[in-house]
C-alpha cells in the first residue's frame, strides 16, 4: 500500500511549478526582440514564494536606464502594479510546469495586452520569458527573453 502512495507523491513534486527565485541576467544573444530595440542589459531579481511572486528588473537601453517592480500572485486573482509608464492589471497563474502571467495597461488612451509565459530549464539555471503583445492597429508581437542564473 505504501507503493502507490510515493508514486503519486513523485508525481506531483515532477509537475509542480518550479520556484524562480533568484537574480538573473539576460543572455541578448540567445534572445529574440523581432522588430522591437533590444535592451543594452536587463537584469532580474525574482522572490517566489508560495503564490507570491515579486520581482526588480534594471534595464539598460538607448534611453537610459531604469528599475520596475511588480507583484503577482498565482492564484489568478487580479493584481495591479504602478510604474513610471502607469498603472497595469495583471493575473498570473500556473500552467503545469510553467507561470502565464496576463496583462492589460492603457498608454495614450490605447489598451496594451500582453501574455507571458515563464519556462525554467530542467537544471534551474535558464529562465525563458516569452511574451506575447497585441498593439491595438499594429497587432501581435512576440519577444522572448533569455535569461541565465547569476
């Protein structure tokens, strides 16, 4: 009886969402910003705890430089984060193996919709951020992010 016990116990620690905690810079060579200008640097730094997740990005580029913070929780409930752009509602859940995060934010009377998925490679060393943005009369644009654990 103690069999199908640890079975099932083995089962839901290989599904689990893994924890992204932990400070990450992004590989730009391995990553892809299509028509968008790829960042000079960005590094993250990610608290996942629980349903929790916090996370300080610093980003480097041709218009200088500059840190968000946002917050999410997991549980799909809806959350809203304030940064030097403006106000943004997000809802974040965890999809098997992987967190989507879901956004909407309005900038110059034009809602903004994104969609990020979070993988983490087998190892814990490799996060891959891909999002999805649909801009209203432009359409959707794709960037994935490569970042490596520091």
């Amino acid at each position: 009886m103690r069999y199908p016990i640890l079975i099932a116990l083995a089962a839901v620690q290989v599904f689990a969402a893994p924890n992204f905690t932990g400070a990450w810079k992004l590989n730009l060579a391995k990553s892809a910003y299509g028509s968008f200008p790829a960042p000079q640097s960005v590094t993250r730094t990610i608290l996942h705890d629980g349903s929790t997740i916090s996370m300080t990005t610093l980003q480097k580029g041709q218009q200088g430089e500059t840190t968000t913070t946002l917050k999410y929780t997991t549980d799909g409930k809806p959350v809203k984060n304030t940064t030097a752009t403006g106000e943004s509602e997000s809802t974040a859940r965890v999809d098997g193996s992987r967190v989507v995060i879901e956004t909407s934010r309005t900038v110059q009377n034009a809602e903004i919709k994104s969609q990020e998925t979070w993988d983490l490679s087998a190892d814990g060393k490799v996060l891959t951020i891909q999002t999805k943005l649909n801009l209203p009369g432009q359409g959707e644009f794709v960037v994935k992010q490569v970042f490596e654990k520091q």
